[in-house]
C-alpha cells in the first residue's frame, strides 16, 4: 500500500556518534609557505575529537512507526564511517579521504558520499543531512550534492 503523501507525516532521524582523529590541513597543490599562510597552526598534525550527526528523512511507516530502524543507521554509521576515522590520522590512514585535503567541509561530504547509497535502498529514506563538529564552537554542514551547488557552479565560472 503506498501511503498518502496528504496524510503520511514526513519525519527526520538523527544518529549522532563521536570519533577522535588526528589530521594536518596541508594541500599539495600549494606550496610549503603557502600551507603555513593559509592553514596557520592546523598545517602541522593535531587531533579533534569529532561529533557526527548524520539526518535522514522519511515518510513513517504506518506499520512500524519509523522512518527507519535507528538500529540499522546506527549499523551503517559505524561500518562506513566510525570505524573507518576512529583514532586515525585522516590525512594519511584513511582510503577514502585520500587526495582530500581534511578538513571539516571534505570531512562531511565524503561521509555522505559513504553513507548514502546505503541509506537510500530503505524504502522512502533519503539522506537529508550530515553534520560534523570539528569542536564545540565550530560545525560544518552538508545537504549533499543538488541546486545550491549548481548555482556555486554556475557562478564561479
């Protein structure tokens, strides 16, 4: 039965986990005194300890009363993420970040980027947002690839 989109409340999720990692914001495409410019302190390896909240919206299932198991997000988050980063130094440790120079913004769009072809084959979920604390003053968030970035696009060219 498909459910009524008039009727059927529209809900969104959060798991939120939390890792410590090491990185050194440094990119190869600059120079030795252009990192140390441009990254400042964070050009030398340093360490945060992470908060991950990943947000996934959904139709609620009038059967089980959920958008999505929490269980099975929590699974996902922990398999392609948690323990891909925990106690790692992201700039060098980690596959998936490599050619990525790590900060928070590249941190966020590569876990979408890992979770969300998972999070889509639940029926009716997608992912919404991830959200990721570098500290407790300082988050970067990411709505996925979409309008906002074809209009960035558009106007840097």
């Amino acid at each position: 039965m498909t459910p009524d989109p008039e009727t059927t409340p529209v809900v969104e999720i959060v798991r939120r986990e939390e890792f410590s990692s090491a990185h050194r914001l440094h990119s190869d495409a600059l120079t030795d005194e252009e990192n140390r410019r441009i990254f400042g302190p964070c050009n030398n390896t340093h360490g945060h300890n992470y908060a991950l909240e990943v947000v996934v919206r959904g139709a609620v299932d009038r059967q089980t009363g959920m958008v999505m198991n929490l269980s099975d997000l929590t699974s996902l988050v922990q398999e392609k993420v948690v323990l891909e980063v925990d106690h790692k130094n992201l700039s060098e440790d980690v596959p998936f970040l490599q050619g990525r120079v790590a900060t928070a913004e590249n941190l966020a769009v590569a876990f979408w980027e890992r979770l969300q072809p998972d999070i889509e084959t639940f029926e009716g979920c997608r992912l919404h947002r991830i959200r990721l604390y570098e500290s407790q003053n300082n988050f970067v968030d990411y709505f996925g690839p979409g309008p906002a970035a074809a209009r960035i696009s558009s106007a840097s060219s």
